[in-house]
C-alpha cells in the first residue's frame, strides 16, 4: 500500500513538472514544442502504469534515445534543408521588424550635455539634468521653431533643464518624463560614467521631454542626450524610411525585406520555407554543382582507395604474421598495432609536421637526397596523395586486426592439400586465403568505405579541405570530402549557409544509408541449399 501510494506521488511529481515545463516553453513561444514534450509525458506515465504495456516498458528508455538523439536530429535536418535557414536568415519576422525599428536619425545635430542623479534617500528614484548653452539662449528639435531656454543658470551661466523623478522601470518602458526650467538641480553628487554603463539596459530606452518640445530627448551618448526620431516607419506591412522615402516590403519567398522598386534586400531575413531550392542550386547552378561533383567524385574515390589499400597492406602483413617460421611474431604484431592504440588526432597532427613544406622532416630528407621539395599543402594532387598516406597509417592497423582473426578460421588441411599439389605462396594467398576471408570481411569492407566516406577528423586536422577550388560559389576545397564540405559552408562561410549545408548532408545521408543497407544484406547468412534425392 505504501509502494502503491508513493509509486502515485512520484508520477503525480513528473507529470506536474512537465506541466510546468510545458507552460513555460509554451509561454516562451516554442508552442509545439511544449506541447510535445506534455504529450511524450503522458504516453511515458501511461506505459509505466498501464498492465497492458509492461513489455514495452524495457523497451522504451532505448526508443526514447533514439528518437531523441539520432531522429530527431535526423528530421530537424532534413527539415532545415528546405529553408533559407543561413546566418543572414537567423530571425523571426517579427525580430526584424524590431531590429529595423532600432535605427534612429538625428533631426537636428544639436547635443545637450546631462547628468544623471540618484535621489536622496532612494536607490530606486533618479532625475537627469541637461545643460543648455547660454548662447543661443534656445534649442531645437529639428522642427521649424525654436524653443526658448530661460530658468536656472549654473556656474558657468548655463540653463538647466531638470527632469522630474523616475524610476528604471518608466525608462525601460518608453514613458515620457517630463523636464522643467524651474527646478533646482539636485545638489548630490552625479553618478559616475561606470554607474551610467551599468544604468544604460534602461536609460537607453528614456524619453526626456522639454518643455515645449514636439520630439522627446533621448540617450546619445555616455554624457549627452539629444532628438532623435525612428528612422523607419511601419505603413502596414510596409517600412517607409522617414529620411530618403525609401519603401521596403516583405517579400515571402526570399525572407527578407527588400526595395519596392529595385527588389534588392535589405537589412537580415527570416526563415522561410523554400522548397527544394537548395537541392536544386546543388544541380542546378553551374558554378555550384561543378565543386559539388568534384568533391563528389575525390569522396569516392578516397573512400574506395582507403578500402583497398588498407585493405591489401592489413591482409598481406596479417599473412606474414601468420607465417609459423617468422621469429618474434608477437613483437613485429604489437608494434604494427601501435598506430591503431593511438588517438587518431595525434597522428595526424605529427604527419601535418611532418609534410609541412618548409621545415617537415619528410621535404627535408627529399630535398637533401634528390633536391625534391613537394607543394604537399598547395598542389591539389599531391594534398590528396598525403591524405591517402596519412589515412592508410590510420587504418591499416584494423584490416590486419580482422584479417588475423579471419585467418585463424581457414583450415590448416587446405594449405596441406595444395602443398602437395605443389603451389606456392602466391597460389596459397589467391586460391585458398583470399576466397576464405573475403565473404565474412566484405560486410566489415562496406562499413569501413562509410567510415571513410564520412571521414571528418582526418580532413578538418590536415589541411581543413584546401587547396581552394578556384571559381567556386562556396567554400570548397580539392580535399574536402562532403562532410567537411558542408561544415565549411555552415561554420566557416561569412554566410553560413545552414539550409544548403543541410541538403548537402540529406544527401550525404542518404549515400551511407544505402551503404549501411547494403552491409545489412551482405550480413544475411546464406540461405541453406535445399536437399535433394
């Protein structure tokens, strides 16, 4: 009965919680998010509560992983590739109309000198004190008439317009506060320009209003204030700018504001759904879809060349490992392991030293013996070779790892056999070890040519995709694999082109997918052959 009742004031808690946190993620604005998060909720508490699901209840937690960490990501990607999601389209609409709402221009240059002053007895209370030129005994706020200063002068003969107490939250709000000639300044000391940064969040946003004064004074420096009138008016959906006459309208399928005669846009964008535009830009736009189909080709291409010299060197060096006749086999197997027990960023970082083409070890021995010094990072052909030689150190390890054990595995009676037909080394390795550890190892094959094609470290560490394709519309480089490809385009692009990057990877996606089926199939155990009579 106890477990029973605290087993209820525990689901009543959850479910409590995510009430709360729904609310506040619906009140932030993320509606659906809030709303999936209570929903995923009461299908959790459902399961765990219900008799008729006990079996899904051990199921769930590893589903709940999945879907959080790999579908989610997955569908979010996908989604954001048929945006113009970019770091010029990072806002809302709504933001943008406030970011174009934060430009103001000075209808008059005037500038009146202030201090701001904490009212005795309060911390919460402040007025500001502007100090007016003697000569000209007026001021004005760019309108056509000219408002007369007489009151309070200071030492130096000066008129002083005294704001009446505020608080913060007034300022923060727009309120107007009013200023008056006849008032007697606060003889406190002023606040420092260290008190005025920390005050600024709120003495931004206030607006002093002189005494006769169509247009209200506000903040235009640490020390003084003076008119200023929003720059762009909102007429409708449209956006008049109040100097030039300049008239934006927002334009839908760009996500921007742009220019109703010269449709040019201005000022960031909004994200909007844009169809397969960026699918069609990668197949479309000559000057894109050449870099993509080379970087295309090269990730093949160093996929599959990875694959087969790894490949060729860990089978022959597991065969000669093999060899009972070979002395010290178990010290030649541990150092050759070696570089597969080392993190691979370490040596790809010594072999970046190693070909650097000014002091590298490796130009150095070339240039003293055959007075050779390779463009190893500059000459595209010779960049992609050392990526070759870098990954084939990497990877060689695991093919003589799995080749070893698959050897262990073909009958000793198979080399007797041939032995006694007389075949040598070579027809042992093509006629019985090959076609015995080929079958079982093609599946572990297809999973390192995904590995190798999605191959980000070695790229990013070693030459971060460059040489530069000349002419290119994007960022891309002659050693970028596509993966690399779309960081460069989401990270290190001035644009940031999210959107097109994220169709670059639901395409990438959908390569390995194919390659990781493919494995799946190849994994399939035979079917058995059917008897016969």
């Amino acid at each position: 009965m106890i477990a029973r009742a605290f087993n209820k004031l525990l689901w009543m808690a959850v479910m409590g919680g995510a009430l709360f946190l729904a609310a506040r993620m619906i009140q932030a604005g993320a509606a659906a998010l809030g709303a999936a998060m209570l929903v995923a909720a009461v299908f959790v508490a459902w399961v765990y509560n219900s008799p008729r699901t006990r079996a899904s209840r051990y199921l769930l937690p590893g589903l709940a992983t999945f879907a959080i960490f790999v579908l989610m990501p997955l569908l979010y990607t996908v989604y954001i590739a048929f945006t113009n999601f970019s770091g010029e389209h990072l806002l809302s609409q709504d933001r943008v109309r406030a970011w174009f709402a934060q430009d103001f221009y000075a209808p008059s240059p005037e500038r009146y000198a202030f201090r701001a002053f904490a009212l005795p007895g309060t911390s919460t209370a402040y007025c500001v004190v502007a100090t007016v030129p003697r000569k000209p005994e007026s001021f004005g706020d760019g309108s056509t008439s000219r408002h007369v200063v007489s009151g309070p002068e200071d030492d130096f003969g000066n008129r002083l317009l005294v704001s009446r107490p505020f608080t913060p939250e007034e300022a923060a709000a727009g309120k107007p506060v009013m200023m008056g000639l006849n008032i007697v300044s606060p003889k406190n000391k002023p606040l420092s320009i260290r008190d005025i940064i920390a005050a600024r969040p709120w003495l931004n946003h206030a607006r002093f209003t002189p005494p006769g004064a169509a247009t209200p004074l506000r903040l235009v420096s640490l020390r003084s204030l003076g008119f200023r009138l929003p720059l762009w008016n909102e007429d409708g959906e449209k956006l008049v700018n109040a100097v030039t006459g300049q008239v934006l309208v927002p334009d839908a399928k760009r996500g921007n504001y742009v220019d109703e005669q010269t449709r040019a846009s201005v000022g960031p964008g909004w994200r909007v759904w844009i169809g397969a535009e960026n699918f069609r830009l990668i197949f479309g736009d000559p000057a894109i879809r050449a870099p993509f189909l080379k970087i295309f080709g090269w990730n093949v291409v160093f996929a599959f060349l990875s694959v087969a010299i790894t490949f060729g060197i860990g089978v022959t060096l597991a065969s000669l490992l093999q060899w009972k006749a070979l002395r010290g086999r178990a010290i030649y197997r541990t150092l050759l392991i070696l570089p597969y027990a080392i993190p691979a960023f370490i040596p790809i970082l010594v072999f970046k030293g190693l070909f650097n083409e000014g002091y590298g070890e490796i130009n150095q021995v070339l240039s003293a013996l055959f007075g050779l010094a390779p463009k190893w990072f500059t000459d595209p052909r010779l960049a992609r070779a050392m990526i070759l030689i870098v990954n084939t150190w990497l990877g060689y390890p695991y093919m003589m790892i799995i080749a070893s054990g698959m050897l262990q595995a073909v009958p000793d009676e198979l080399y007797e056999a041939t032995a006694i037909d007389g075949a040598g080394p070579w027809t042992n390795f093509t006629k019985v070890t090959l076609p015995q550890i080929f079958p079982p190892l093609f599946p572990l094959l297809i999973a390192s040519f995904a590995f190798n094609f999605n191959n980000f470290s070695l790229i990013y560490l070693l030459t971060g995709g460059k040489p530069d394709i000349v002419g290119s519309a994007t960022v891309a480089g002659t050693t970028d694999l596509l993966v690399s490809y779309t960081f460069r385009m989401a990270f290190k692009d001035s644009a940031a082109r999210f959107g097109f990057a994220s169709a670059v990877a639901t395409l990438l996606f959908l390569v390995v997918a194919v390659l990781a089926w493919q494995q799946l199939r190849f994994s399939r155990p035979a079917p058995a052959a059917k008897g016969g009579r």
